[in-house]
C-alpha cells in the first residue's frame, strides 16, 4: 500500500533526493485512487515535458 496516500498532515512534500519543494499538502485532495494526487506542484519544483511516446 502507498506510504503517503492516507497522509494528510499540513506540509510540504520534498523531494527525497535534491530536496527541491514539490508539493503543498494543501494542494493535495483524494482521488480514490492509490497514488496522493494533488492538484498543482510548486513553482520550479517539477520539470514538465511531453510524452509523445503513444
């Protein structure tokens, strides 16, 4: 079972390598799946790019 998909203490959610802030607990909602999901990321705390691989 997912550490973090019943956490639900106020924060922020670091990444465990460089450190860098990803998200705010106070983004994140339940979406009855397996995985935290959260509505939006810190800013310059993750890198998007497309997946053009389908």
């Amino acid at each position: 079972m997912e550490k973090y998909k019943d956490f639900w203490e106020k924060g922020m959610y670091k990444c465990n390598k460089c450190g860098n802030k990803l998200f705010s607990s106070e983004a994140k909602f339940n979406s009855r799946t397996m995985w935290p999901s959260f509505r939006k990321s810190m800013k310059n705390g993750i890198r998007k790019k497309p997946d053009y691989s389908i």
